[in-house]
C-alpha cells in the first residue's frame, strides 16, 4: 500500500510528535506545527498518535492512493477533495484504490495533517520520523516530499468498511455518521489573542514597549516558516541595548531582534538563542500560531502561569475524553 505524491504544493513534510532528547547537541524537535490536530488524525484512523502524519501547507497538494485505506485529514480547511468529491474533515474516511486527493482552496488556517490508518512507513532518525529540513534529517531523506515520491503506508488495525455493512460504496469515498465537534478546538480566526508569559527578559523592555506589545496588532510577515514567525509592528526597544549570553529557548519563545520585530520561535527552532526574549506563549496557543499565513494579524494578552497552568490541564483532560469516545466510535466499525 503505497501513495504516489503527483504534486507537493507549497511544503509538504513529514512529521510526528518530536525527537526529544537530543537539544543538548543542538538538534530541533521539529514535529508536527499543530500537535492537537496531528494526534487527533492519528486517533481518527486508529493510531496511537506517534504515528507520522503529512503536514500539508497551503494548497497545491495532489497524491493517488494505491490501495484502499482508512484516512483522516485535520487541522486547517484547506478544502480536501478525492476525485470530485468534497472530503469531510475531522473523521475516518475510507478512500479507494486508484482515487486522487487534492487540496483545493484555503478558508482557514494553513496547515492540515493526513494521516493513514497504520502510519506511513518512514524510518525513525533519532527516535522520530520528524522531518528537520535545516538538518536535512528525518522524513523523507530529510527533505521536503517532491513530485514522483511515494510513501509506503504500514498495515492498519481498522475494519474494512465493506466487511462493516455500515458504509456506502457508490463513491471513490466512505465515511461515518459522526465527526470530532470544531468547539472542541481552538479557534482558528484571521486576527486571534494569542496568550503570553512574561519572558527572561521582559523587565528590561521599556514600559512603552511593553505596551504596545500587549495593546498593538503584529501581522505575520512572509518570512516565516517552520523555524519561526517573523512579525511586523511596533518596534520594541530594550531601556539598554545590551548583549545576551545565548541560553535555551522553547516552542513559543518570543524573541527581538535589532530591528526590534518580535520572532515567535516555532517547531524547527534553534535550540539556543541570543537574543532578548520579551514573552513566551502558552503552549494552549501554540496550535493557534501554527494556523496562521502571512498576512494574518494577532494581539498578544498577558496571562499568568496559574492561568495558564489551569487551561492547559482542562485542554489535556478533553483530549484524553476525545481519545476515549474515537476509540469507542471505532470499535463500531469492526
């Protein structure tokens, strides 16, 4: 079981949950952008989640399919198609040999994740078959998937929606009566509230810049990628210019430059960096970053860590009930 990529549009990566362990020697996580969304694919298609899933940016992206398989496809609404028909997102569908997938018009957010049912067959480097395109290690020979690639796709654990009698075969697709509710996820909004800590260095900003941090609009600049989101607004000023001795930073640092235009670090970022880090944002809100195109504006809001602390452990609790209720809706299949 194989599918054979036709076109990869704008970037198309593989990506799994991260390779931990390995910051020390200055190797990036990498991983998925939007973590919530990757595992959510995973568990659609009876996955644990560790599984690669396909990060897919923008439009563009074409692939036929070998042999009939379990599918999902998360994160943004990047109008996935099979053939000519529209694919439902957020739920299992079950794709025949021979059909086409495309991705035909962006309404929101700017990455989904494909996962198949059994996990794409990618050998793991450094215990992750996470692409780190800097490094040029992980994935698919560590790069980005090209047209003419194929990627073998391991043997799932999913009935066979013909052996189910519950599923309709006039179509290239299957799906089921149900899907994972939108309200259960963070928003995904051309202009969202992204929340923030205070960072390492936020003290050392003059009052005014810290300011219009929490009170400007910063638009998303195309010089952005998997690394970091390089913002434009406001110029924020240090009370002293000064040097930094490098130290670690993490997913979400906000770091600033010369010019003064915050960089939010993101899944491929350094593992040491020198520059001033103004706030770090909170992990609730990293999948939210990662949706966003160039051109999109955010506001940032200050929250504190008991809040923060708070919203994350309600978020992992409905994760867990998430997971819970797929698996039971799965086990109807068989």
């Amino acid at each position: 079981m194989s599918i054979i990529i036709e076109k990869p549009g704008l970037l198309t990566t593989v990506q799994d949950t991260g390779r931990t362990g390995y910051g020390k020697y200055g190797v990036s996580l990498s991983g998925a952008m939007d973590r919530p969304a990757h595992l959510i694919a995973n568990w659609l298609v009876g996955n644990t989640g560790h599984e690669p899933t396909l990060e897919i940016t923008l439009t563009g992206f074409v692939a036929e399919f070998t042999a009939d398989c379990w599918i999902a496809v998360t994160g943004g609404q990047l109008t996935p198609v099979v053939d000519t028909e529209l694919l439902p997102m957020w739920r299992p569908v079950w794709v025949r040999k021979g059909s086409r997938l495309s991705f035909k018009k962006v309404e929101s957010g700017c990455r989904a994740y494909l996962a198949v049912s059994g996990g794409w067959q990618i050998p793991p480097v450094m215990g992750s078959a996470s692409t780190y395109l800097r490094a040029g290690i992980g994935g698919l020979a560590g790069r980005a998937l090209r047209s003419g690639d194929i990627l073998h796709i391991q043997p799932g654990q999913m009935a066979l929606p013909e052996s189910s009698g519950k599923m309709d075969d006039s179509s290239s697709i299957s799906t089921v009566p149900w899907q994972v509710s939108r309200l259960l996820l963070p928003a995904q909004t051309g202009h969202p509230v992204i929340r923030i800590l205070p960072g390492r260095q936020w003290e050392d900003f003059t009052p005014v810049s810290r300011q219009s941090l929490l009170e400007d609009s910063y638009r998303v600049t195309p010089q952005s990628d998997r690394m970091g989101y390089r913002l434009s607004g406001t110029p924020l000023e240090l009370k002293t210019p000064q040097n930094y001795i490098s130290e670690a930073v993490a997913h979400g640092t906000i770091q600033v430059p010369a010019d003064g235009q915050p960089i939010v670090l993101m899944a491929d970022r350094q593992t040491l960096g020198g520059y001033a880090k103004i706030a770090q944002v909170i992990s609730l809100d990293l999948s939210v970053m990662a949706q966003l195109a160039p051109g999109h504006t955010i506001r940032f809001e200050q929250v504190s860590i008991a809040e923060a602390q708070r919203w994350y452990g309600v978020w992992v609790r409905e994760l867990r009930i998430l997971r819970k209720m797929i698996e039971l809706k799965l086990k109807e299949l068989h």
